[in-house]
C-alpha cells in the first residue's frame, strides 16, 4: 500500500504568521502532488497543485517540492482566522494509473 | 454548472439494510472515484473508474459494489449495511489522460448505520 503521511496536528499559529504544512509520500514514483483545504463539514478543496521539484507560489500560499527526499509542503503566509482548517496532501501514483491517495490531513488553527 | 452532485446527503440505515449511493458530474472527466472519510484517517479510496466500463479497487473495497452506468454517473452500493460502514462519502471526478489535473469533489453523503 503506498503510503501518504502528515502530521495530524491540531497546528496552532497566530494570525500573521507563517503556517508550514509537511507531507512524505512512499510512492518514488508519483509525479503529481495535491495540496486540499477542507472546513469541518465541507468537502475538499484544491489549494495548490506541484509536479516540479522546487517552489510554486500562488499568492499567500506556497508549495515545495522535493522528489530525492520524497517530500512536499504547504506554506501559508500571513495567516489568517479563515485558513483554519484541515490540509490534505494528496498524492498521484505512479504506473500510470488514475489513483489519488490523501494523508490524513493537519488540522490548522490560527489564532487570533 | 454543477459539478459533481451527490445523492442522497444525508442517510440513515439499519444493519443488513441497503442502498445505493448516486454520484454524476457535467464536466465529461473520464475518472470517478468513490471515497471515503472517517475522524483521524482522512479520505480512504474504495473504489474508482479510470474510464467509463472500467472499474477498480481502491484500499477499502470491502462490503461495497460500484457501477460505472455512462461516463456521468458512477454509483456506490453497500448490499448489507453494517455499522463499520458509518462515514462520510465523498465522490469525485478527474479528467483523465493529465495526471496533474486535480479532482473535484461532491458535497459528500453523511451515511449511519445503526
């Protein structure tokens, strides 16, 4: 079973800070990575998309992308109270096949 | 434009009981896939269809059936409901053959069964 991991959390930071949202995949292979924000009740949304390793920046937020070490993060600039929620890596396998596996998530708490 | 609709939102059952699970999307993606959502072990994938007349198991297929009916619908059935099976699903529909497209998600069907 290829694996996606994350931190559960709760992620606790004030608002204005930086929120820094870590994930590792097992998958050497996967070449499409997805960041999701989902609010307590709602479904997932997409925040961020990577395929290249380096950054990919879409205004306060900003992804990271690290094949060798088989790692990606989410970084959120300038907290705000509306970014609490829950983050969701998600990963593409590799084989090319259509099969999306989620982390668990990190439940993000910013504080005002 | 709708989306990915789910049916029904919310749903009640008794051990043993089934039922079925509608999901249809406008946006002519060719992957549907069928998750599901527990407190702690974020979003589970039970089933998915790469494209219409294919389907395959995900990580927890067990005590479920799909069926891929035309490239819009892809329905979900519990044929003997048990209380494991209480969660959230989630549909959701991809467009095939771009790996980096993302998935777009219904509203989700809170399921209990008691």
């Amino acid at each position: 079973q290829k694996e996606v991991e994350q931190n559960s959390g709760p992620l606790s930071v004030p608002e204005g800070a930086i929120a820094s949202l870590n994930c590792t995949y097992s998958d050497r292979g996967s070449q499409s990575f997805f960041w999701y924000r989902q609010y307590s009740g709602k479904s997932p949304e997409l925040i961020m998309s990577i395929y290249s390793n380096g950054d990919k920046e879409d205004g306060r937020f900003t992804a990271q992308l690290n094949k060798a070490s088989q790692y990606v993060s989410l970084l959120i600039r300038d907290s705000q109270p509306s970014d609490s929620a829950t983050y969701l890596c998600a990963v593409n396998e590799s084989g090319g096949y259509q099969k999306v596996t989620f982390g668990t998530g990190t439940k993000l708490q910013v504080i005002p | 434009n709708a989306g990915v609709t789910q049916t029904p939102k919310f749903q009640v059952l008794k051990t043993g009981q089934s039922m079925t699970l509608q999901c249809a999307q406008d946006m002519n993606h060719n992957s549907m896939y069928w998750y599901r959502q527990d407190p702690g072990m974020g979003l589970r994938l039970i089933y998915y269809s790469a494209s219409e007349g294919t389907t395959d198991k995900g990580e927890v297929p067990n005590g479920y059936n799909v069926s891929r009916l035309n490239k819009r619908e892809f329905s979900l059935r519990l044929e003997s409901a048990a209380p494991s099976q209480t969660s959230v699903y989630f549909c959701a529909s991809r467009r095939q053959g771009a790996v980096n497209t993302e998935a777009f998600f219904g509203q989700g069907t809170r399921l209990t069964v008691v």
